[in-house]
C-alpha cells in the first residue's frame, strides 16, 4: 500500500486526541521538492499538557500486574504489524533510506515491542535474597514515573520504540518527541500504539528543539531516554539537572575498526568493513568511521574495500536496484562535504566510488557518493570528529599498542571492532579499547542485539540499553525489609535500654 504523497502527518496527540499546533512540511530528501507530509511545531505548553495527562494516567498503569501491561503491548504490536510496509515506505519518503532499511526499521520497533512485553512478565515477581528467622528482605523493580522519550532521525522507529517498548513495559508513563527531520512513521507507530492503551499512557509532542527541551526541564518528568548528538545530549543533561532526572543518554560515536595483522584480508572481511561502514549513508551511531589496519595489509585491503565500495549504487531508496540513499538533511549534507573539502586541502587522497543509479535526479536530492580517504592525519577533522555520513579514511599502523592509543585517542567511546583470525589476539586488543562496546569481525546493524546491553562511554553518553539493561534502567529498584524479630538489630546508645 502506497501512501499518498503529502497526505501524512506527524500531530500532537496527547491522550487519544490530536491536538492544533503550527506546521511545517516533511521534504523527501531524494527528491526535496516533494512534500511528503506535515509536521506539529509542538511548543512547551504541548508537552506540559502531555505531561500532565501522563502524571495523570501514571497510577493506573503502575498499578496494573506487569503481565497485563504486557498483554496490552503485545496486542499493539499485532494491531502495528499490519502496517509495516506501508509505513517503510513512507520512511523512506521522508528519512531517505533505502526501502529494505526503512522495513526493518518499522519491524524492528514491532519486534522491540514483543521483546519487552515478553521480558517484563517477570516483575510481577521480587526477589528474595535473604530470608530467615528474623525475618525476609527482598528487591522488585518500581515504575519511575513520566519517561520523555526523545529520539533521532536517522532510524527513528526503531531507536523510538528501543526507549518507549522498555518505558511502558516498566510501568510508566510516556510523552515522545520524534525529530522534525524524520517524524512521520514514528508518530503513526506511537499514535496507533497509544490507542491501544489507557488514555495519557503515551503522548506524542513532535516539533524542532522546543518540546524536547522542555521535556528535560519538566518538573513531573522523572526519567529522559535520549539518542542522539553529544552537544544535545549535554543540553539536556544540563536541563534536566535541576530536578535530578534519570537520564539515558546514547550519543555520538566515532568507531574505530582496527585490523591486526593477524586477520586474512578476505572478501567476507572487506564485505562486512563496508556494510559496516555504509549503511543509511553511513548515519549510524555506530557505524564504521576510522578504519585502521596493519601495514602489513594496507595495499590489500585499500584496494579490496575500494573495489567493493565501488559496486554501491546510490539513489532514490524507493528503487529497488539501490544500495544506498541520500542524507537526510542539507545540514548533514554540507557537513560531510565540508570534512571532504578539508580532506583535500590537506592533500589526501580522496575517493568518490561508487554509481549514480539516475544521474539527472542528482541535484534534486541530498545524494553523494561513498567516499574512501588516505594519507590522513590523526588530526585531521574526519578523522577526529563524527562525519555521520559517507565518507570514510584509512590509516595505516605498525604496531597494537599505536593502533590502539589513535582508536581511543577522541573523547567518543561508542562502540569499536577488531578483525582477526586470533581469539587471543583480538581480545587482547579489545579489552584495550576505551568504549561500550567491541565486536569481533562485525561492526554493522544487528550485531548490536536487542539483548545484549548497549551504550557508550566518555563522551558517548551514560547507562545502557538493549535487553535487561533498559528495562532496569526503566525501574527503580527497591528494597522492602519485612523483619519478623528486630532483637538482632543494633540499637545507638541514645535509645536506652
């Protein structure tokens, strides 16, 4: 099912009701003159309206047995089911990705949503750690209270609902803030999930900076989950100060691949490099951004990756002989092209591979080729910094120790990969690497599983999520001490006898 060009629209929806509010239009980045939909310009009066329904409805939905929270997720993500593909393609539409990316994105946030209903079944039970004569201690998972959930454009279904399927199935309330850039499938998600719960359980404040700032002053709001850049996240962990949030912050990443001498530079090696690299445009938190390899490997692997790379097509996301599609915004799009003209200046070898599946739409839309870079410093800004697009260099290095003080010499610690034949060898390395996470011979979207916890250290934000780390980090713990005989306990000398 298609879906009518500039018919959808991302609204403030706060318990089971939209809500009027400014508008601007959602542009396809392929093609910038096509409307693809509206957006709300949601203010702080909208989110302290959603607030106030979430403080509201909050009581009800804490109270209820987890395994019903959880019959009422599972049934939403039947009702959400039917509309993935539709829903793919108007990601694609207004992120810019290819199609097969934008579908699992939608069922992605689906499948999320199972996993936690499934795994919050489980407190409904405490823990009992100690029980005895004088009495039983034990320890259960609490709601927090109202969770903002502020999310990215570049996958935001899935990055969403990796905030809001934790949030509810933890038993608290939530108001969601999808980005401007990207809020159109997002918000049919959470709107048609919203509708399958208790009024004000789960809002939806789209807009630009606005409402996510006030999420993270709001008073009654108790805990933020947010992904995306380090200068936003600061913003928001400076905002949310005030009245000592909960924070979940997943933010920027500069991954460093590092292949030892020790790894076969084979074809499945350079295939899962660039698959790592390049996936949604290379618009991935922890996508492959600095590649060092031994020297012993440099001319092999240069020219192996190079020779893959160049058999990428870039294009409109919607036709299927594309691999790759454009950025999604022109601020993105100068960024990347403003590191490549640096990159020139310094005299490195850039190249621009891959092919133009349509050359005349070309200046409609936000494209550019993949880009692989040499001869560049450590220094040098798309080495340093976050390119969050196409464009990837290459450093050579001779010894573990050199490759492994440039790989955490940034202040990013997302996530990083080693590439060899060595157990030994590579978890040697890896324990070095100052960051959340550290795959061996992968680095790519789904190596990161929903089970397995996930986030990044340094300046790459605090806490994890993914698997039983979300749900805890969704929760407060609490500790309830039912002491039968307090004879044991010690008593200060002001008591008296």
């Amino acid at each position: 099912m298609s879906v009518d060009v500039g018919a959808a629209s991302a609204d403030v929806y706060v318990a089971g009701k939209k809500v009027s509010a400014g508008r601007q239009v959602v542009r396809n980045p392929a093609r910038i003159s096509e409307v693809v939909g509206h957006v709300a310009l949601g203010t702080a009066a909208h989110v302290d309206a959603a607030v106030t329904a979430a403080t509201g409805a909050a009581p009800l939905w804490a109270d209820m047995r987890a395994s019903d929270r959880a019959d009422s997720l599972e049934a939403a993500a039947v009702v959400l089911t039917s509309r993935i593909d539709s829903l793919a393609e108007l990601l694609t539409r207004e992120q810019g990705k290819t199609l097969w990316e934008a579908r699992a994105d939608v069922a992605g946030a689906v499948s999320v949503l199972r996993y936690y209903a499934d795994l919050s079944r489980a407190l409904d039970t405490d823990e009992v750690f100690r029980s005895d004569e004088r009495g039983t201690i034990c320890s259960g998972r609490r709601p927090i209270g109202v969770a903002g959930v502020i999310v990215p454009w570049n996958s935001p279904a899935y990055l969403g609902f990796l905030a809001i399927a934790p949030a509810l199935a933890g038993g608290n309330t939530v108001v969601v803030k999808p980005s401007e850039l990207a809020p159109l499938a997002l918000s049919e998600l959470a709107s048609t999930l919203a509708d399958c719960l208790p009024p004000g359980v789960l809002s939806v404040v789209p807009g630009a900076g606005e409402p996510g700032a006030a999420l993270a002053a709001h008073p009654q709001v108790r805990k933020i989950l947010f992904t995306g850049s380090t200068e936003t996240g600061r913003s928001i962990m400076r905002a949310a100060a005030g009245t000592l949030k909960n924070l979940s912050l997943e933010l920027g990443g500069n991954d460093a691949a590092v292949v030892l001498e020790s790894a076969t530079i084979s074809d499945e090696l350079v295939t899962e490099l660039m698959l790592g690299t390049f996936a949604i445009s290379g618009q991935v938190c922890f996508s492959v951004k600095r590649i060092y390899v031994h020297r012993s490997h440099w001319t092999t692997l240069v020219e192996k990756y190079c020779d893959a790379v160049d058999r990428l097509v870039v294009g409109n996301g919607l036709d299927p002989s594309v691999s790759m599609g454009p950025l999604n915004n022109r601020r993105q799009y100068e960024r990347v092209q403003g590191l490549l003209t640096d990159a020139q200046d310094r005299g490195a070898d850039v190249r621009a591979l891959g092919r133009k599946a349509d050359e005349a739409s070309w200046p409609e839309g936000y494209f550019l080729l993949p880009h692989v870079v040499t001869g560049l410093p450590d220094s040098a800004p798309l080495v340093a910094e976050e390119q969050f697009g196409p464009a990837v260099p290459i450093i050579a290095f001779d010894h573990d120790d050199e490759a492994v003080a440039a790989a955490n010499g940034t202040e990013f610690g997302l996530a990083a990969s080693v590439w060899s034949d060595d157990d030994a060898h590579a978890m040697s390395v890896a324990r070095r690497l100052q960051c959340g996470t550290v795959f061996r011979n992968v680095h790519r979207a789904g190596a990161s599983d929903v089970t397995m916890p996930f986030g990044g250290v340094k300046q790459s934000g605090i806490g994890r999520m993914h698997g039983l780390a979300a749900l805890e980090a969704c929760t407060e713990l609490q500790i309830v001490a039912n002491y039968q005989d307090v004879t044991h306990l010690s008593r200060p000398p002001w008591a008296g006898d």
